[in-house]
C-alpha cells in the first residue's frame, strides 16, 4: 500500500515508522526544511503540497493536533480526493467535525472514518494501539486495512464520529485519574505520609490504574518531566469532554471543569507545553495552588 501521513509529530511519526517496517511505501507531508530532512531520512517520500501527496496515495491517514487543524487540512485534502481511496483520520478530535467530513467523503466515493488512536507513540511504532472507529459498518474492512498497520485492535465504536466520542470519554477518564493522582499525592505530602508506600498501597487495591504506574514511580525518583502528554493537550480533551457533555446532557461535566481548573492555573502560568507528571513537583504544585 502507498500510505500517505499528513501530521508526523510524535505519533504519526510512529505510525509512518511502523508502516514503513512492515512493508508499505510511506509518504509523508512537510513543509519546513528541517521537517523535510527528518522525514527523508526514515525513508519516506516527502512532499509539500497535500494535493501531490493524496494523487499519489491509495489511503492516508491524518493524525493533527486537534480538530482546528483537522478542519484547516480538509480544505486542501478533500479536493484532492478520488474515488475508490480511504482516509482515515487518526486525531483526537470532535464528532461534529467528522460526521461532516464522512457525508462530504461519501459524496466523492472515498471512504472516510475517525479512528482515534488510544495508547502512545512506543505502541505506534511497534504496532499495538487500539484503534476506535467511527464508520459505517460495510466501511470498516477498508478501514482496518489502514488502521491494522500500526494497531493491535480496530474496535468499531458506531457510525461517523462514534471513534471521535470513544476517544473523548477514554481521555476524560485518564485525565480525570491524573488531576485526582496529582492531587491525592499533594495531600498525601502535607499530611507527611511516604510517598513510597502510598504508592504500594494504592498499587494494591481498588486506586491500581495504569495512571498511577506511569505517573508516580519516577516522581518518587525526583524525575518530574515525563509521560510525554502536555497539560495544553489535556486541558483540549478535558474540553472536548465538556463539550459532549453538554452536547448530550444539556449541562456541562462538572468532574471535567473540577480537572480542567488546575490545569488553567498551569497553562496560564506558562505551562502549556509541560507534561502533566510535572504537576506532581512539590514546588510546582504548591506555586499554583496559592
């Protein structure tokens, strides 16, 4: 397969490591010169022009910041389509938007499906993400076909922006176990228990996540700036998860804006492009809590 990859930051450049491993022809969209030198050096044809890459494509896969970006790559993207390909995007990004691209896809035949991504770039590259879906059912065997790439499981969660919506709710989740981490072990702190066994007790009962396994133990090593997720990119799911709740209820979330106010002190602080492990920091935490 010629997969084309528009977006190679950290995941999509796992994804197009990972492709490239097992086979297909990968080619990749940049337009910086330094973002052009470091694709063609993992072996990926290199174009400039979205329309250049999607003619010479039999499937591409989006994987963006957010659905913003989503929305401004569309514009040059859905003109470039022909009938018979399939795009699949990747990104986090919302429902409304995708349900939009899939009817204006379907119109030009092409095949289009939201397939969030849940795991990390490690999993990207080695090939075991979970891939959720959101496409027509007669649609999904096209779909695994790109997603099978670079996932362990494609899970069709429903029709166009159903994936969106999975994904949404998997990351309220996990963003919602790192505020109540963070500040479990902020409390845990001032009350003067070891952080250590803490960690030991919690790790044997029902507070166990795999939240609390990639956060905590290399804190307790004085080592703050990890996991690789930034308060900016939490903060956007905890909005968007606030947004589907009030899409659905009629009122926001009020666990989502408990989670998202820290986390507006962080980024109003300068701390955007931070991980969220740093919140953990005594001396970060307590700064921003006054």
């Amino acid at each position: 397969m010629r997969l084309g990859i528009i977006g190679t930051g950290n995941m999509g450049g796992g994804m197009l490591h990972r492709a490239r491993d097992v086979g297909h022809q990968v080619l990749g969209y940049a337009r910086s010169e330094k973002s052009k030198e470091s694709l063609s050096s993992t072996g990926a044809r290199v174009y400039d022009s979205v329309s250049a890459l999607v003619d010479e494509s039999d499937s591409v896969v989006t994987c963006l910041p957010n659905a913003d970006v989503v929305e401004t790559v569309s514009r040059a993207l859905l003109p470039a389509l022909r009938s018979g390909q399939v795009w699949v995007d990747a990104t986090s990004s919302r429902p409304e938007t995708s349900k939009r691209l899939h009817a204006q896809c379907r119109e030009k035949g092409v095949v289009f499906a939201d397939a969030s991504l849940i795991g990390g770039a490690a999993q990207a590259r080695s090939g075991k993400l979970v891939s959720v879906v959101g496409c027509l059912a007669d649609e999904l065997l096209r779909v695994s076909n790109v997603t099978d790439i670079y996932s362990k499981a494609t899970i069709r969660m429903g029709d166009a922006g159903a994936g969106n919506t999975a994904k949404i709710l998997n990351n309220f989740v996990s963003q919602g176990t790192s505020a109540l981490v963070i500040q479990a072990f902020a409390m845990a702190r001032r009350a003067g228990l070891d952080q250590k066994n803490l960690l030991e007790a919690f790790g044997n009962g029902a507070a166990q996540s795999a939240i609390l396994e990639k956060m905590v133990p290399p804190t307790l090593r004085g080592e703050y700036h990890h996991g690789g997720f930034s308060i900016a990119n939490a903060r956007k799911d905890l909005k968007y998860a606030e947004e589907l709740s009030l899409a659905l209820t009629g009122h926001g979330s009020p666990t989502a804006c408990a989670a998202a106010a820290f986390l507006d002190t962080a980024i109003q602080n300068g701390m955007g492009e931070a991980f969220t492990s740093t919140l953990l920091n005594p001396e970060i935490y307590d700064a921003l809590a006054e």
